[in-house]
C-alpha cells in the first residue's frame, strides 16, 4: 500500500465512488474536474455504480474490489449512511486514503457524530486514512489532480492552502484567474475525523513544491503538536496563518485572571504568532500575504521607503505603514542627493520620494529611484505607489519591473511591493508587473497591511523543559482547588522567588505579635473560602504602623467576614505593579501571562501570552508587547525597571510552573516592581483537580 501522502498528492489512480453522468450531481461534477482536459491529470479515473460499465469515458465498476488495478485514492460522494461500508470496501481494496465529501456527520449533531464514529473506526481496523467528512476535496496541480468542488484547476505556483472552509478552496480558483495567484495544493479537512492540520503541516512543510503555506482554522486539534510543528517550518519556509473565532459572543466564566484574560482564542493567536506563523485576521488577506511571500522575501527589517506621483496618498501610507509598526524613515543626505539628481526641482527626495506629475520622466525616475533605495542599506522595503497615470503609462511598470530583477541579479533580498491605485484600463500592466513577480495591492490601507504581515519572525528558542525538579503539593485545598495563601507563598519562597515577607496568624493576639517580628508597615489580608478578590470585600488593610492596630484589624476581619485566618505581610515600598499569571491549556499545554497588574488589569487588558516553558529573551518580548511598556522605562520621574531581571523572573516562573505538574493555575498579582527589586505581594494557585488532597 502506498503512503497516504504521495496517494493524496499524486495518486496514480483515483475512484468516485457515488460517481454519475447526470449533470447536477455531485458524483458527476468530481468525475469532470477530474477528467477535464484542460487540469492535465495523467492518472487514471474510475468510477464506482452499481449498475453501469462507462460513465463519462471512464471504466465503471460495481464496487473497489472488482476493479483490476490498485486504486490509490477513493473520493466518496455517496449518501452519508453508506460512507462506513465504502470505507469497509476501500480497506478491503488496499486504497490507502479517501476524501470524504459528503456531508450529514457530526455537524449536523449527535445523529451524525455516531455516523462519523463508526466511519473512524472502520477506517482504523482497515488501514485507512481520512480527509473530511464534510470537505471541499484535494487539489494538485503538479499532478494536474482536481479532487474537489472547485469549478477549475488553480495556477500552479508555490503556496499550500490548508483550510477548513470549503469556501476559501472556492476563492483560491478565483484569485488565481483575477489575480494570478500560483497554488501547489489545497487541502479542505472538513470535520477533520482523522488526518488534520498538523499531519499535513508536516508533510507540507518537506515538501519542495511548497513555498509557502496557507493555513486557515476554525478549531485546533492538538495545540502543542502544532506550536511545535509551525515552529519547526517557520524558520525555513513562511507560514501564514488566520485563525476564525477571535471574539466569541460570551466570554466563559472564570474566578482568576489569567483565565479570564487567556482564552481559547487569544492562546491560539499567540502561540501561532510565537512559534514564527505570519498572522492575518481575514481570509482575503491570508490569500494576499501568502501569495506576497510566494513573490518576494519577507521583510526583514522595519524601513520602508515610498515613491509617489501623488503627494497626499504618500503621506497616507506613510500614516497607514507607521500604525503597523513600520518606519517611514527620512534618507540621508547622501541618499537624497542621489535621489534628488533623478528628480524635476519641485520633487522631493526626503521620503516618500514625490516624483510630482512631470509625466514623461516617470519611468526614468521610478527605476532610478527603485535602483538607488535597494543598493542602500538604510532601507528594507521599497513600495512604488502608481496611481493613475503612472499605472496607465506601460514603460513606468516595465521599468519597475526592470529595477527589481535588477536588484535580484544584484543579490538583494528587499521586498518591493506595488500600491496600486488605477483605472480597470490599467490592468493589462498591473499583470505584468505580477507576473514579473511583484505583488500589487490595491489602496493604501492594504497596501500597508500585506507588508506589514510579510515582517520574518526571528527565531524563537523555547527553554528547556526542567527534568527532575519535584515540587511538593500543597498539603491541603478548597473544594475548587485553590491552595491557600500561606502555602503558596511558602512554595514561592522555597523556589527562591522573592516573595514579600509573610506569615499566617490565626488570632488577634499572634496578629500582634507577628508584626513585631515582620516589621512595619504592615498588610493583613483575610483568609475565607470562596473570597477571590479580596479588595472588593474590604478583606485588606494596608499601612498598618502597630500592633495594636494589627489586632483590631484581625477582629475586624472575623466580626465580618467570619471566622479564619489572615495572612500578614511587610507593605512593600511603592513601585509599577506588575501581574505573571499561568494555567495548563486543554490544546496548547503549559502557557503563561504576564502584563501590568493591580486592580486595573481587566479593564486594561494588557497582557501577553505565550507558550511555557520560555526563556528570557521570550520574556522581554512579551514585554516589549505591552502598550503599557513606556511605564517599565520610568515616567514621570519613576525610575525604570530593570526589564533584565523582570525577564529574568518571568522566564524562571514559567519554568517551575511547567515543572509543578500538579498545579493547574496560578496568579501572581500584583509583582512590585521598582528599579532595583522585585516582591511577590499576591498569589493564588490552584492545584489540579486529580491531585487535590482533601483538606
């Protein structure tokens, strides 16, 4: 039996089985994309009915095992109710994989769930892997093989699709006529029931025809495996990726911060982002970005400099690349005297460079221009704006075209992007300079979107997992699992952490005594079941100076709260409060948080994310996400914080948590941060519900 993979991709022999004649069907539609001449597939087709011996010119059988040849792949249009008993006859037949394009499984509820259960099976004791149900179908173009609903065969070119809507396998035909899109292959998992992302992630990601691939996802299947496996291909082959379901319309309730502030959603867009994925938030521009990164190389710094006839929409995608994160830098003289000599007096060579309306010398000042900013290393990226006239006018893009695969000849690896701006009568240049090699991108906005998207992620080193290190459950928890405050603490002062120093005190009388030997000023902070935050229940009183008020603090505490312990600490001296926050995701594992902290952290929001366990440069990088970040480097005669240690500090928390297999949550909220310290004020763990000890 051959290998699923080379079965899918190019198989020697493909059966429809539910194959028809009749116009309409599905069954007749996959027998003409497959046999259409114009798709070139030089494999053999079959069909598989009941009853007829020809169907469209091909050889029909009764069913798999009564035709002569092997059959590598078996496309399955029948009713849903039959699919388990075909699959049975694909086993029996050795055809190693089947696209299953009927619909009726598990998305229609329980009725089909059970129906796609038994499909599983089956395909499992017999050897048989599984696209779909419920898919859009398999398309290769080097093999000519289209497999799907597609109403035609796609340019062939470098990019791999992998999606789970059926609609963007649909829109791949259409950009590729309208837009000269090039595919390898295309790939819809539907219900994804056996083969999925990661597999073909793997497989795409050895596979030479493939230059970039295209992953769009509405649900993750193992989260790890595939941060992990993007971050194996990123580095050598783009990734672009477009995650659906970012704002679910009700956010799940949770009583600690980080899970509230790390949900499904934002988990998946920062491990993708983490792990090198070119991140996209619609499908149009998955599409864009990778068919960009089939184009030209990524962007592989933040300058970008911009030639325009049109002042005002130069300083519009000055304004729209600097909201991406890009630079619109000012050359340097020497580069502006340079560029000045190709220019009419009124021109400006500053950046953008505006090239005015004196029409005859468009095409001379474009590609000098081209030619000047690419043999410069001031500049990453080169973006000709050609609006109207200049998009109008066939020798301003055959010189365009001229500078950049002058530049390629030259070794340059600097993107330039066309911003299009232009009349249909311009189109007949626009696919010119495309299928030169240079993408073009109507209006600014997008303009400055693609390239922005195009930015190469460096390359993430992941720390180690920590081997060895036994960490001790706490001795007893809630009924939800939540660990009390002095044995956190404890295990946060036993790893060496710096924790403010503290002590649980169990009456008013050993209140008293206790702030003795802690110091002044002191915190108390009542212990109670169930009490998650405790400012709001004037469960905290800060800034006690004596003993006598610690006492009379702790009965307060009990005469309304009830009865219970307090934990007891020295106040920490002012500073920028700071939260760390971790859990063990159901998809990606160990991840953790870390953003500004106190009291404001739902309503700011300002938190970033990763998969853990991570190292220090990781942990600035979370840093350098925060849009609080000017507050780390001191403001308003604040010192700043030494971001080396803060990372320091994260990275080692992300550490033991990972290594705390027992521990299923945990917030550190606030960390006081100033220039030279650090003090763990607040923490909540919560242990795992299988390793919970009875309190």
């Amino acid at each position: 039996m051959r290998d699923w993979r080379d079965a899918l991709f190019v198989p020697r022999r493909v059966a429809v089985v539910g194959a028809s004649a009749t116009p309409g069907k599905a069954g007749s539609l996959f027998m003409r994309n497959l046999t259409a001449p114009e798709a070139g597939f030089t494999g053999d087709v079959v069909a598989i009915h009941p009853t007829a011996d020809e169907i469209l010119g091909c050889p029909s059988y009764p069913r798999l095992d009564t035709a002569p040849d092997p059959i590598d792949m078996a496309v399955i249009v029948t009713p849903p109710s039959a699919a388990p008993s075909v699959i049975e006859d694909c086993g029996a037949a050795g055809v190693p994989v089947v696209v299953v394009i009927t619909g009726g499984f598990a998305e229609i509820g329980p009725k089909g769930a059970e129906l796609q259960r038994q499909l599983i099976e089956t395909a499992a004791a017999h050897g048989v892997r599984v696209i779909g149900p419920n898919c859009f179908g398999v398309i290769s173009t080097a093999s000519g093989l289209n497999a799907s609903l597609s109403i035609g065969l796609p340019r062939r070119g470098g990019v791999s699709l992998v999606t789970q809507s059926g609609a963007y396998g649909m829109a791949a035909y259409t950009r590729s006529i309208d837009d000269a899109m090039g595919f390898s292959k295309i790939v819809a998992l539907g219900n994804k029931s056996d083969i999925d992302e990661v597999e073909l992630l793997e497989f795409l990601g050895r596979d030479p025809e493939t230059k970039v691939i295209a992953l769009l996802l509405e649900s993750i299947s193992d989260g790890r495996r595939l941060f992990e496996t993007v971050a194996a291909i990123a580095p050598n082959k783009p990734v672009v990726a477009f995650k659906t379901g970012r704002h679910p319309g009700a956010q799940r309730a949770a009583a600690s911060h980080t899970a509230a502030l790390s949900g499904d959603a934002a988990v998946a867009f920062a491990a993708l982002r983490q792990a090198g994925a070119h991140l996209v938030e619609d499908g149009l521009s998955l599409l864009d970005v990778a068919a960009s990164l089939d184009r030209q190389p990524p962007l592989r710094g933040r300058n970008v400099a911009i030639i325009t006839n049109s002042g005002g929409t130069g300083v519009e995608l000055t304004d729209l690349l600097e909201a991406q994160g890009l630079a619109v830098p000012a050359l340097s003289p020497t580069l502006q005297s340079t560029i000045k000599s190709l220019l009419p007096p009124q021109g400006s060579p500053v950046n953008p460079v505006d090239v005015t309306t004196d029409w005859p010398r468009f095409a001379e000042m474009y590609g000098g221009t081209i030619k000047a900013l690419t043999d410069s290393d001031e500049i990453d990226a080169v973006i000709p704006i050609l609006l109207q006239r200049s998009a109008l006018m066939p020798e301003v893009g055959d010189a365009v075209i001229a500078a950049h695969n002058e530049a390629l000849r030259g070794g340059s690896t600097k993107p330039i992007h066309v911003c299009w701006v232009a009349p249909r009568a311009a189109d007949a240049n626009r696919e010119k300079l495309i299928a030169a090699g240079i993408p073009c991108h109507s209006w600014p906005a997008h303009t400055a979107k693609i390239l922005a998207a195009t930015v190469a992620q460096p390359p993430r080193r992941q720390a180690p997992i920590p081997a060895g290190t036994s960490i001790p459950v706490p001795s007893s928890s809630s009924a939800d699992g939540w660990a009390s405050s002095g044995d956190a603490f404890s295990l946060l002062q036993a790893a060496g952490f710096p924790v403010a120093p503290f002590a649980i005190v169990s009456s008013a009388k050993e209140a008293a005594a206790k702030a003795e030997e802690i110091g002044f000023p002191i915190v108390l902070k009542a212990e109670r079941a169930g009490l998650t935050h405790k400012s709001d229940a004037g469960a905290v009183r800060v800034g006690l100076r004596d003993a006598e008020t610690a006492a009379e603090t702790f009965t307060d505490f009990e005469r309304r709260l009830g009865v219970g312990p307090a934990l007891m600490q020295r106040q920490s001296a002012p500073g920028l409060e700071i939260v760390f926050g971790a859990r063990r995701d159901k998809l990606f594992g160990p991840i953790v948080m870390a953003g500004l902290g106190g009291v404001w952290i739902e309503a700011l929001n300002d938190v970033a994310l990763r998969v853990a366990p991570i190292n220090d440069s990781e942990a600035l990088s979370m840093l350098a996400e925060l849009q609080g970040r000017k507050l780390l480097a001191g403001f308003r005669g604040r010192a700043p914080v030494d971001l080396a240690c803060l990372g320091r500090l994260i990275a080692d928390l992300s550490q033991w948590f990972v290594a705390a297999k027992w521990l299923a949550e945990m917030d550190l909220n606030p960390i006081i941060a100033d220039s030279a310290s650090f003090a763990i004020v607040d923490a909540r763990m919560r242990v795992d519900e299988i390793k919970r000890k009875p309190t």
